[in-house]
C-alpha cells in the first residue's frame, strides 16, 4: 500500500524535511539486516489525536535493539517525544508511526566495529487499512504458505528486526502470486506460527485459541490487546500449539496486527471458515478494539497517550 510522504521526519535528534533523512549505501544495515523497527498507530479520538499504547510499542523497539546489541543513543522518552513531534509538525490527526533504529556506515564487516554509528529516525505517516477495506468488511483470504517460520535458536522472533522480515515478503509474494491477500506460516514443526506481519487467532465454539509464544512468532501488542479486550468480554483465550488441520474446522479466524488492526479471514486455502462471513467472537473484538478511538470503549487500561501539547511543553523522560 503507497502513502504519501510527509513534509517532516525525525531523523538522528532533529526534524528535518523528509527528503533530507538520508543514509549512506555502504550502511551496516543495508548489507546485513541489522535494524530493529516498530509500528505504532495514533487514532483521531473524540479527544484529538492519541497514540495507541506507544509507550509499550517504543520499549519493545528498545527490547529488541538489546537482543541484537544496538545501543541506543536515545532515551525511551525521547522517541516517545519523536512520535509525538512528527504528528504535530505534519498535522496528522491520525497516523501510522515508525520508529528504526539501525547501524550506519563503518566497518564492512559482519561483525559491527566501535566506529559504526546507530542512527536513529521515525516517521508519521497516512496508512489506511493494511489489507483493505474489503477485508475488513467481508473477510480476508489467506493460504498456509510454503515457507515455514525459523526454528527456535536460529532467530530471536521477539525481536522486530529488519532481516526477519525477508522471511515474511516471501509468505507474503506466495500468497499474492497465488491470488490471495495474505500468507499464514507454519513453524518448523508443521504447527500454526503467524502471518507475514500478523497474529492469528481460531475460535471454535465461541473460545478463542493462539499461538503461544514458543512458536516462532513476535509478542503483539496488538496480540495482547485482543486477549485483554475479550476477557473483558467475557470470552475465554486459550494460547496453545495449534495444528494446521484446525485452520480448516474453525468456526472463525481473525488476523491482528498495528498494521492490519482486526483483520477477519473468509478463507484459508480455498476452503470457507465458518458461514464465511464475519462471525460474532470476531466482530465482538473488532467492535471493541476500534471502540476504544471512538469512545464506546473505556479506556481503563491507560492504553491511549493524547497528543495535544506543543512538543515544547512536554517533559522528556527515559
């Protein structure tokens, strides 16, 4: 999906116009992967614009650059701060947030010497519903991909990485080149993993089932809203190691993700999931989620971080 740029990114400690947030070819990251990423929305409220559990969003990026040995040269409160600044300097009501961090150019090696930099950016901007509208209304069709997820002890998948996600255009390509919207993986043991950029989620007979953790998939927050909001609803969430076979028996399935938000699937593999239309668990989750920007949802869990204020005003604190 394209977008059009913004007229301000931040880049390394200052705003300056988006043409200008360049780095060199010959950037450590650009031959080996190493940069860590996040994804982050901030939705127009009836109370102005709000960033969606950005804090949680901004440590996780601070998590996985430990994971991969990156050291920060910002403070988790200065990127909050970042965020917050891109939206207000491009006048964004609602926005698609992203913070990198990534190692510039020094050494070739693989191995990154002292003298190579950590540059730092994050851009805000206009990102409409990942799948489509489509999708979000009558369902998404997916296939199980070809390709599998890495093995546990081959990639640390709790990290956001850069390199990770060459794993996910290969499910993602398969999938379009097949005609469908989007690609479901397999860990290495033949269980159900993750989409591309997703979390999924089986209901059958009205409880919600999961991929826990060890298989091969990135923590969500969004994954985490979604088992908060539906215990909250009273439905119950079982995270479990889930068979591929279950796909094609369950009575709902629904995707999650910053990106895709709460993204329903018609079908998988050709084969009709439920009434194949959206199903009560799921539209119940999607109802809820999205409540929470228009205010039929209460906010007890502190989950949205308004950004009202003049940037100038706010305390940056790590």
């Amino acid at each position: 999906m394209g977008y059009t740029p913004p007229e301000w990114i931040w880049f390394n400690g200052e705003t300056v116009p988006w043409h200008q947030a360049t780095t060199h070819v010959m950037a450590h990251a650009i031959h080996y992967g190493s940069s860590v990423f996040e994804g982050a929305r901030v939705y127009d409220t009836p109370n102005g614009p709000a960033g969606f559990r950005l804090r949680e969003h901004i440590e996780r990026l601070f998590a996985s650059a430990r994971i991969y040995n990156i050291d920060m040269p910002y403070s988790v409160g200065e990127i909050i701060e970042a965020c917050h600044t891109v939206v207000q300097m491009n006048g964004l009501r609602s926005a698609y947030l992203r913070p990198v961090a990534y190692r510039g150019a020094g050494t070739l090696g693989l191995l990154p010497a002292g003298d190579t930099p950590v540059e730092v950016a994050v851009a805000g901007i206009e990102w409409g519903t990942y799948l489509g509208e489509d999708a979000q209304e009558q369902g998404a069709d997916v296939c199980v991909s070809s390709w599998q997820r890495p093995a546990p002890n081959t990639l640390p998948l709790l990290a956001k990485a850069g390199g990770h996600y060459l794993s996910s255009q290969l499910i993602a390509a398969e999938a379009v080149r097949h005609g469908y919207v989007e690609g479901i993986a397999l860990d290495v043991n033949g269980h159900v993993s993750e989409g591309p950029g997703e979390n999924i989620f089986v209901v059958r007979d009205s409880t919600i089932y999961t991929t826990p953790i060890s298989g091969s998939i990135l923590e969500g927050i969004t994954r985490d809203t979604v088992i908060t909001l539906a215990e909250a609803n009273g439905i119950e969430v079982r995270q479990q190691t889930l068979p591929r076979e279950v796909l094609y028996v369950a009575d709902e399935i629904f995707l999650s993700g910053t990106a895709a938000e709460i993204t329903p699937v018609r079908s998988v593999d050709g084969v009709r999931i439920g009434t194949g239309t959206v199903g009560p668990v799921t539209r119940t989750i999607h109802r809820a989620f999205h409540g929470l920007f228009d205010g039929s949802t209460p906010d007890q869990w502190g989950w949205l971080e308004p950004i009202a204020q003049s940037p100038a005003r706010r305390a940056v604190s790590g």
